[in-house]
C-alpha cells in the first residue's frame, strides 16, 4: 500500500517481492559500514516482519522506496520507535537504509522530508529523533539537511553496539512538531 509519494518516490509498505532486496542491500559492506554487524538473511527476514508489525500496530512504521519511473525498490525510509535503554527513549525514530547505487542522488533527503512532514501534520507526532554513529557523517548530513539539530549533550553510546566499537559514539538529532511547523 503506497503511504507518500514524492517527486521521484514511492514510500509503500513493505511487500513478498521486496525481501531479496532488501536483503542484498542490507549484506552491502558499504551500507552497513556505520552497523556493528552485517545482518544475515534470517535477521533481515525478522526485521521486515517487525517493520509489518510496527506498522499494524503504530499505524507508521519503515517504508519501501521505489523509484517510480523504474519500480526499483532502493531501500526504506521511514518511522519506527526507539526503545532501547537511553535518556531520550522511547522515541519516534526517522532513519533510512538506501542501497548503495543510489547515494548521492538526493533521494534519502527527498523521502526523509515527506516523512518528517508526514510525522508532524498527519500523525500529530510532538517529536521526531534520528541517531547514528558519530562517524557516519552521510547520514548525518542527511539529517541536516531536514531541519533537525542536535546538542552534544544527547550524545551517547549506544547498548546495542559491542562496547569498544568505534562506532559506539552516536549523535543524537531531533526536530519538535513545533518547530517544525513554524517554517
């Protein structure tokens, strides 16, 4: 079921025909550089389960994104919720996985700024977050380039990375439904 659309987008529910994919994008060692862990096909069958759950249940949750004029699905983008042990959780969690053909085209920012408007003037949300490893400066422009902001103070080590990672350090940004209908 189509949930957004953007210029060059589709942002749908995941469906049968997307796992191969996703499971090809998700085993991508360049996608899943800023990740403690390549996901076997048995993890990332589990996660598109969870995402189908999410959404029955929370009525959002991560999208396919399709390219429209092709019908490729390039990855997601959406909405999960954060629950994990950290001062800011639960939280609503806008977070994107592309495949890695398909950086640099806009197209992370151009889906995350519908979702983000989806967030705020259809769901009501108050607040979104968005966290990554301090050392995944792409997703973090990405971030940026939405409106959200962060403080250093939200800094923190994720408990679902190995302690000794070096990608335990993570960045914490965030945009209020406030703020974000102000502009």
């Amino acid at each position: 079921m189509r949930i957004l659309e953007t210029e060059r987008l589709f942002l749908r529910t995941f469906q049968e025909k997307d796992v191969e994919s996703l499971i090809a994008i998700s085993q991508d060692q360049k996608v899943m550089q800023f990740f403690p862990a390549i996901p076997t096909r048995e993890e990332t069958i589990g996660f598109i389960d969870r995402i189908i759950t999410h959404q029955e249940e929370k009525n959002f949750s991560l999208y396919a994104a399709e390219i429209k004029s092709t019908g490729e699905m390039i990855g997601f983008v959406g909405l999960y919720t954060a629950t994990f042990q950290a001062h800011f959780t639960p939280a609503i969690e806008i977070g994107w996985r592309l495949s890695s053909k398909h950086w640099n085209q806009g197209y992370a920012t151009e889906a995350a700024k519908a979702v983000l408007n989806y967030a705020f003037r259809k769901l009501d949300l108050d607040e979104v977050v968005s966290f990554t490893s301090a050392l995944n400066k792409p997703s973090i422009r990405v971030m940026q380039k939405i409106g959200l902001h962060t403080n250093s103070e939200d800094d923190f080590d994720n408990p679902k990375v190995p302690p000794g990672s070096p990608l335990i350090g993570h960045v914490l940004y965030r945009l209020k439904r406030s703020e974000y209908l102000q502009y």
